[in-house]
C-alpha cells in the first residue's frame, strides 16, 4: 500500500516578484513545482496538494474593486474570491501535474475538489482581523490605502511590507473530506483545500453559508492530514530547512527535532509571526493529533528530504 504525504504550497510562492505576477508567470512557476510533486509521486508516494491564495484573493479583490469604481460594476465577495482561486490554482496544478505524469508514464490524474471548510462564526477573529492577504505595500500606498478604505486593517508583514488583514477563524470541519477520499482510493492525485478552503458557517437549520474570512491555509492543511490519516504532512516554504535566528550570524539550521523542541523553539519566540510561526504551529497541531511527521522545506527539496532526510523533520 502507497504511502501518502500531504504537500501544502504557499501561494506566495507562487507568484516569485513583482516582475512576474501575470497569470502565464504563475503558471511557469506552478509548472516547476509540480516537477518536483512529481518526483515523489514517481518514487510510489500517493499526494494530496493543498495551496495558499494570499496574493490571488488580493488580486481578484482589487481587479473587483477597479471594475466597481470605473464600469460601476458589481464588487466581489471575499467567500467568492477565494472560491475563485481554488478553480483556477486548482486547475493550473492539475494540468501541469498531469503533464508532468504522460511525461513520466506514470498512470494517474489529478483532480480538483473546490473545499468548503466549516468555522464557527463566534470565532474571535471575526473581531480582530489578522490574516495578510494581497500583495506587499510601502508605506506611502498604505497611507493612501487607508484613506480610500477606512473599513481596511492594514499592518506591516514580517518586515517586507504592508498588506491588509482580514479575519482568520481557525478550521473546524472539512465539508468535502469524504469527496476527497473516494479519489483517494481510486488512486487519484487530489488538489484540494486551496486557500484553507471556502469559510461557511453552519446556520440554526444546518444549511451552510459562506462568510467573508481567510481560514490559513496549514491550519486547514494540518486538519486535513489528521484526518486522511497522512503518513507524512510537508510544508513547503521558500527555504530548504527551518533555522533558530534566522539571517543572523548565529544561524543555526534545524534537521531532526522532537516535538516538544519545535514547542520549546516556538515558545521562545523563535519564529516570525508572518512567516514561519504559522507552519510551526500548523505542525504541532498535526503532531499533537496523532500525526506522523511534518518535513518542512522547499519546492525542490521535496524528494529528497523525504527520501534521504533533508529539510526540517519534526515527529513525535
């Protein structure tokens, strides 16, 4: 019986500069990494892919707001921004998945499952919007920002820019989690929870109902690894291994730590709030739920560190 490793893809990664943000760049980039998804599925693996959609949704958000002021048009919702990025991410990493697959002979499809994700709507996030989405910003396209936008929460995000902040419920319930394992079982590469899946909330008559949020896409990613059982959960990210003092001169890379570590390194402040703390933390929530392994490291890293060892491991 195949393995199977949950690989979660950061949507900033996709996009790799301000230079090349049109949708043929992404593609280019979408195209390298499912080489790399590849590798490991040619090594016998099974891969279920989730994505992030910071940058996208903030795209798709903007373009909406443009059309609105100019052609008078009618604005996006945010719930459907997202749905939004899940169809065309997801339809972008499972043609290219596919073509990396007749390349290589191997007999498999990939499918695209659009993910609604259950949040509970006194969540309290819903009052304190913390999630960055969209592109970077200076300060001074913030400041006009804020005064077009009053109703935005913009912030600075880990040192690289400004970028507006929306809420980010933490995932209670996986709506599709049934869809995705009978594609499972018939040995499909499955694309799904794209973005940390589309928030909805469930109403005093069970009906589901989508709400403006971002849910974080390793919160959902660790929810779904739990619960198809993964035997490995790989965040990948834009470095090949997670280090204590990151761009110091005392530097120290980490390769093989135990859970309680990767809790002690989180507690004392190790890891960025924006940028490697929520990978940690989406770690320790897979392992402290009966989870395997986490392998944090880059797109093309992927193979080898779960073949020969590399990265970051993280395991009980």
């Amino acid at each position: 019986m195949k393995k199977l490793a949950l690989i979660a893809v950061g949507g900033n990664s996709l996009i790799s500069d301000k230079e090349h943000m049109r949708v043929e760049d992404q593609y280019s980039a979408v195209c390298e990494t499912s080489r790399h998804i590849a590798d490991l599925v040619e090594a016998g693996w099974q891969v279920v892919v989730t994505h992030g959609n910071g940058p996208q949704v903030g795209f798709i958000l903007r373009r909406s707001e443009i059309a609105a002021e100019v052609a008078h048009m009618h604005p996006v919702p945010l719930v459907s921004c997202g749905a939004d990025t899940q169809g065309a991410i997801g339809y972008q990493l499972q043609q290219a998945l596919d073509n990396e697959f007749r390349q290589r002979n191997i007999k498999m499809t990939a499918a695209t499952v659009v993910t609604q994700v259950r949040v509970d709507q006194k969540d309290p996030a819903f009052v304190n919007p913390a999630k960055p989405i969209g592109q970077f910003y200076t300060e001074e396209e913030t400041r006009l920002l804020r005064e077009a936008h009053p109703e935005w929460t913009m912030m600075e995000d880990a040192g690289r820019g400004y970028r507006r902040m929306v809420a980010s419920p933490q995932p209670c319930e996986i709506i599709e989690l049934d869809a995705v394992k009978s594609l499972l079982k018939s040995d499909f590469c499955v694309i799904t929870g794209g973005g940390g899946g589309i928030p909805v909330i469930e109403n005093d008559r069970g009906l589901l109902n989508g709400i403006d949020a971002v849910i974080d896409k390793d919160r959902a990613s660790s929810l779904m690894a739990n619960q198809l059982n993964a035997d490995t959960f790989i965040i990948s990210t834009g470095v090949k291994s997670v280090c204590l003092n990151f761009g110091k001169a005392d530097q120290k890379e980490l390769k093989n730590i135990s859970l309680a570590e990767a809790q002690q390194y989180m507690d004392e402040g190790h890891f960025a709030p924006g940028s490697m703390a929520p990978k940690i933390e989406a770690a320790l929530s897979y392992l402290n739920n009966g989870g395997k392994e986490v392998i944090i490291t880059n797109p093309e890293n992927i193979r080898d560190a779960v073949v020969n060892g590399s990265g970051t491991h993280i395991i009980n």
